[in-house]
C-alpha cells in the first residue's frame, strides 16, 4: 500500500492541472478573507475588531472545500480520460487497493489545503485586526475546525463520484455542483427541517457552525454522517470500478 500511495502522489505531484487549482484556491480565499476588511465600516458592514468582522473573514474558508472535492473527482476520472488507467492496473491488479491509495491521497491533499486555507485567513486576520484574541473563544475555534474538516470530506466525496463516473469525467465534477447548488433542496423542498439537517448540505452547514445553532446539527454529527456518506459512496464506487471492463 505505501508504494501505490507514493505513486499516487507522485502522478499529483507532476501533473500541472493539481497545483494550478490549489493556487486559485489560496488565491481566492485571500481575496475573500481581505473582502470584509476592506468593507469594514462601509455600508453597514461590521467594524475590525468585532465579533462579526472575525467571523466574516473567518467564513472566507468555506468555498475552498469544493475544490478538494473536484481534485478527488479528477484523481479518478483522470486516469480513464487519458487511458493510464490500464497501465496502473497492470502494476498493481488489486483495483480495490489503488482506489483506495487514490482516496486516501484525495483526503491527505484535501487535509493540506484546508490547513493552508486556514493559515492564509488566520494571517489576513491578525495582521488586518479582524480577529482579536480576546474575541477567540470555543465556538469559533469550533467553526475553524470544522471548515477545515470539511475539505478532507469533500474530497472523499470527491473520489467517490470519480469512481461511480469514472468514464464521464464532465459529468462526475458537474453532478456534485448540480446537487448542492440547488438539486438537493429542490429534491428536499417538501421535507421537514428535521429531515434536510441530514443531507449533504445540512451536514456540512453543521461543520461550518459551532456552538448551540438552531435546526443545525452539532458538529461532530455533521462531520459524523458527511464521512459516512463519502465512505458508502466510495464503497459503491469502489466496487463498481472492481467490476468494471477495463481495457
């Protein structure tokens, strides 16, 4: 297992399309986290050094995640689009076990990105004086930790898609973007708050919440479930590709 994942970090490592998507990420983040900065006091938006100024920049983490989620996507679908995929498999049959080196590189690059996004908005936050220590407390460390988490799980998701469209690369990054950007709570629409806290995006507004949120569930819930749907689809992924005709 340590070779296949060496060599899946190495495919990412020497392709150009991983490093070019990281950099727009952590580019925009700090383009985002300097937003409430350069806004403060203007038209109503909250003054430095409130508690509302700091969550502002703090909140600027919480598009990044969806880019681990593509980079998972195209980990997998990568492979097919470019006919490597034959050539992986012959050095290494066991499909179960490359998949799984994929997904785990998926989760460590989305871990790294997450920790790199929180860095570049801790850095925008102290040296600008939107985030004052004394206004640092549990929830809002809570919240940090919880829209970092949210890029590994992302990116397990990722993988997951890549595996079940693994031929359908277009298809495996759109789908994801169609259901949270409104197929899912179009599908939802009819269901109760007590329902929709558990979907994909009640999930992960329970990451990206802390402290006592109405309607919303704990954090540890939300990252809870979010891992347990990547794993089930990456499992359903995984088997699919395992009896899958490749040639």
């Amino acid at each position: 297992m340590l070779a296949l994942l060496r060599t899946e970090l190495l495919k990412l490592a020497s392709t150009r399309w991983p490093w070019i998507l990281v950099a727009v990420t952590l580019a925009a983040t700090a383009v985002q986290a300097l937003q409430p900065v350069y806004k403060s006091g203007r038209d109503g938006d909250p003054t430095l050094g409130t508690a509302l100024a700091e969550l502002a920049v703090i909140d600027a983490l919480g598009r990044g995640a969806l880019v681990a989620l593509v980079l998972g996507v195209l980990m997998v679908t990568s492979e097919f689009r470019h006919n490597t995929v034959t050539a992986s498999l012959l050095q290494s049959p066991r499909r179960g076990r490359v998949v799984t080196a994929k997904a785990l590189i998926a989760v460590s690059v989305g871990l790294a990105l997450g920790l790199a996004a929180v860095a570049i908005v801790l850095a925008v936050g102290l040296v600008s004086g939107a985030i004052q220590p004394q206004l640092v407390n549990g929830d809002i460390v809570l919240r940090v930790i919880g829209l970092a988490l949210t890029y590994p799980l992302y990116a397990l998701l990722g993988t997951a898609t890549g595996c079940l469209f693994a031929r359908n690369q277009p298809l495996a990054v759109v789908i994801p973007f169609l259901w949270l950007a409104g197929l899912e709570g179009f599908a939802l629409s009819e269901a109760s708050q007590s329902v929709r806290i558990w979907s994909f995006m009640g999930t992960t507004a329970a990451l990206q919440n802390a402290g006592d949120v109405p309607l919303v569930l704990p954090i540890w819930a939300g990252a809870g479930v979010l891992l347990a749907y990547g794993l089930v689809l990456f499992g359903a992924g995984a088997l699919r590709i395992a009896r899958a005709d490749i040639s």
